[in-house]
C-alpha cells in the first residue's frame, strides 16, 4: 500500500506568491492554479491513504470548494474533512478560519471513525480512522514546545488503546527536533518510516524535518520518498508498506 502525507498549505503556494505584495497575504488570494497543480500532483502519486494538512473546506479562496473533496473525487477515494479547531474555540466563528482543517482520503474500507480534539494549543485536531488492519492517526501539532508534548501525552493514550496496529502521520512542527520525539516514540514503540531523516521544510530548501510519518513495528516499510514538488512550504512524503503477516499482498515498490 502507499501512504502520502502532505501539508497543503490551503493551496497558498510559497514563495513571493505568498508574500506580495506584503507578508503573508497570498493566504487571501484564490488558490486555483496551485491548487491544480497539487492535485495532479497527487494524482500521480497514486496513493492508497493520503492524509492532508491545512485544506481549504470552501472559503473565498477555494471558490467555495471542500478541496479535499475535490482531490478525493479526481481519485475516486472516500474523504473525510474536519475543522482543526476545537468546538469551543472562538475560532471557528471566525471567516477563512471556519473553513480551515484537515482530511483522510482513502480507497480502502473505513471500519470507524472518531475525531478527537486535545487538551492544549491552538490547533487540536486529530483525525481516528480504523482500516481493516490498521489505525491511522492524522494531526498537526501545536506551534508552541509545551503545547505539543502535552499532545503527544493525549496521543500516546489513544495509541496505546488502539487495539491494532497504527500509523500517526502529520506536521508535528518540532522544531527542536526529533529528540522532541523521543518519550513519544519509547512509550508507544512507533518507528519513523524516514528512516533516513530527510528534511520536509522548508520545501525552497529543506533542512528540518516537521513532518512525519510514524508506525507500528507489525507495518513493514518498503520505500520511502520526499520529493522536492514546490507547490507548498512543506514538501509532501511518499511511503509503501504492507502488514508484516500480509506479505506479498502489498503492491510492488
């Protein structure tokens, strides 16, 4: 099976785009044409689960368009939206932030789905979807060090009573690094499927590695890729695996 985890930006795009004609700006532009170009991206990739960070659900923007759906529809996946903002943040009250989330894409049954918000930081979301198999856990972490690791605490319980295998993937934002990881990564046994370290961000010039994507040791990993598309700030990861006791079922590397 292949897993793509990309973080989208809302289709912003990077660059001078985002900054002209003053910083930060291309966030209230229409995002069409990168848009595009991210879903042909994906549609190339052709992946089995994709799990999308910063989509647009229709603002001004997206022409009033759930870009998750969009993609999901290209590629004949089910797909899944939700708000990254807590129920009772005031957030969610606010335009262009109402609209702001992240999303499951898959061709592959959804037994359950839960979404769970955490205790801390301003972006709580994290997407539950039970597979055949397998669990998948989709989140972007909190800007803020004490924030994120009291929700890698909140992760870890649900990891730990999962009941099956899982894979957390998303943007943790560590910027200390990949020692911030290192209680989370003891206490739940996951691995990193880039095994190698390879930076996601920035995408003009990666040289941090924010995004990851991490499971349990009964996933095996085949291949891992991040190529170096230039469609977002983060440049998105490319994973095929199979469960260990499927083997020779998974698609070919």
């Amino acid at each position: 099976m292949r897993f793509l985890l990309y973080n989208i930006r809302y289709g912003a795009g990077t660059g001078w785009k985002v900054h002209f004609p003053v910083p930060f700006s291309g966030y209230l532009k229409r995002t069409g044409d990168n848009f595009r170009q991210i879903a042909d991206f994906i549609k190339s990739v052709n992946p089995d689960i994709t799990g999308l960070i910063e989509i647009d659900s229709g603002s001004f923007r997206a022409d009033r368009s759930n870009q998750a759906r969009l993609i999901a529809e290209e590629i004949q996946h089910h797909h899944i939206f939700k708000n990254k903002y807590s129920g009772k943040s005031m957030v969610r009250k606010l335009p262009l932030f109402n609209k702001q989330g992240n999303a499951f894409l898959t061709n592959q049954d959804i037994r359950n789905l839960q979404f769970h918000y955490f205790n801390r930081g301003f972006k709580r979301l994290v997407i539950e979807a039970e597979l055949k198999e397998f669990k998948t856990f989709i989140v972007h972490l909190s800007l803020q060090y004490r924030h994120r690791q009291e929700q890698l605490r909140d992760l870890n319980a649900l990891v730990c009573a999962s009941g099956k295998p899982v894979i957390v993937a998303g943007d943790f934002n560590v910027f200390r690094g990949e020692k911030e990881l290192e209680h989370f990564l003891a206490a739940t046994g996951l691995l990193n499927a880039n095994a190698a370290g390879e930076p996601s961000y920035p995408s003009r010039a990666p040289r941090r590695q924010l995004d990851f994507i991490l499971h349990s040791p009964e996933i095996q990993a085949h291949r891992f890729e991040a190529p170096r598309v230039p469609f977002s700030d983060h440049i998105p990861l490319i994973w095929d695996f199979e469960i260990r006791h499927r083997a020779g079922l998974a698609r070919a590397a």
